[in-house]
C-alpha cells in the first residue's frame, strides 16, 4: 500500500521522458535500467516501483508516445466536413507521425531488436498501429454509410491508405538515406495518396 500512495503521474511522465532519452541514445538492448534511471533524475529503487522491468517500461513509453499522436491524429475530425477534406486532415497528420523523432526512433528500436525480443513488435503494433487502423476503419465505414466512399472491407483501406502515406518519403527517412523533406513534398505525398484512395472508393455514380 505504501508503495502505491507514493507512486505519482508526474514522477511516471519523469522516468518516461529519461527513457526516452535514454533510448535514444543506446536503443533498447543498450539503455539499461540504471541508465534510465540516471537520465530520468531516479533512483533504480524508483524505477522498479513503478516498471518491473525494461520491457514494461519500453511499452509504457511506446503507449505514450502512439496515445498523445493519435490524439493529434484524431480528437479534432470534423466529419461534417466532406471525405476528402476529412482524410486530407487525417492523412498529413499520419505523415507527421510517421516521420517524427519519435517515431522513427521507435521503428528502428523495434526493427533492430525484434529478433531478440519480439516482444517490442508486439508491444509497438498494439500501442500505435493497430489502434490507429482500428480508428481509421471506423471512420471509413461512417464515410461509407453516409454515401461518400463505397468501401466493402474498411478494416483493409485502412491499411492500404496508411501505405499510401508511407510513399517516397517514410523509407527514406527510416534508413537514414535522407535527413528531411520539405513540407510541399509531404503535402504533395498526403493529396496524391488521398486522391488515389478516394478514386479508388468513388461510389459509383461519383454520389
């Protein structure tokens, strides 16, 4: 009980942000528990009250970072607005989370470590990417039953518009073959990925 009366959200959003140096700077087989703790201000006693371990501690912080872009991602639709203007919205911000410090730092942990420890795959596509197709589709179907797209598997246009806005830039910057792109170059990935899902989905009729 004791323990639990001194844990606090600001001491746990203060270990979170140290992690997330931390792996940063070591990914995640080279961030140890005491290296959390220092950047984080903590003691190794602290951190072990409030993360058993680093793999809880590593999906603390993916769940974190994939909530507060998801949040940006979809707390402010308005869906009165027309299909095109929704997923235009929607879209740029995906691109903006996809090509963020933070995400591509979470990628390539999760690439690079994988194999060690699938654990971090799954941890990783059940904070972000699965929850974030899950929203997707069900913002598909309502577009769907309201006349403005025909989609028969909205589960999987989902999917296919997340790819659609991984075109040209996402890989690159993954792999560090670039460095940025200009803003008018992801405005541009965002319109032609939008306009190719919306022809693809156009009711017939163009209704």
């Amino acid at each position: 009980m004791a323990d639990q009366e001194i844990r606090s959200p600001e001491k746990e959003r203060q270990i979170l942000d140290g992690a997330a140096t931390a792996f940063a700077q070591g990914g995640y087989e080279g961030a140890s528990m005491s290296h959390i703790a220092a950047m984080a201000g903590v003691s190794k006693g602290t951190l072990y009250n409030y993360f058993a371990g680093k793999k809880d501690l590593f999906a603390a912080f993916v769940h974190r970072e994939c909530t507060q872009r998801l949040m940006l991602m979809f707390e402010e639709v308005d869906e009165s607005a027309s299909a095109e203007a929704t997923l235009l919205w929607i879209g740029r911000r995906i691109v903006d989370m996809l090509v963020s410090e933070s995400g591509l730092l979470i990628y390539r942990m999760v690439v690079a470590e994988t194999r060690k420890f699938p654990e971090l795959a799954e941890a990783f596509y059940d904070a972000g990417p699965r929850r974030a197709l899950h929203r997707m589709a069900e913002l598909i179907d309502r577009q769907t039953a309201s006349g403005q797209l025909a989609v028969p598997d909205a589960a999987f246009a989902a999917e296919q518009l997340f790819a659609l806005m991984q075109a040209r830039v996402v890989v690159k910057l993954r792999m560090g073959l670039a460095a940025e792109f200009p803003e008018d170059e992801l405005d541009r990935v965002v319109r032609e990925g939008v306009g190719l899902f919306l022809r693809g989905y156009a009711p017939i009729g163009g209704g």
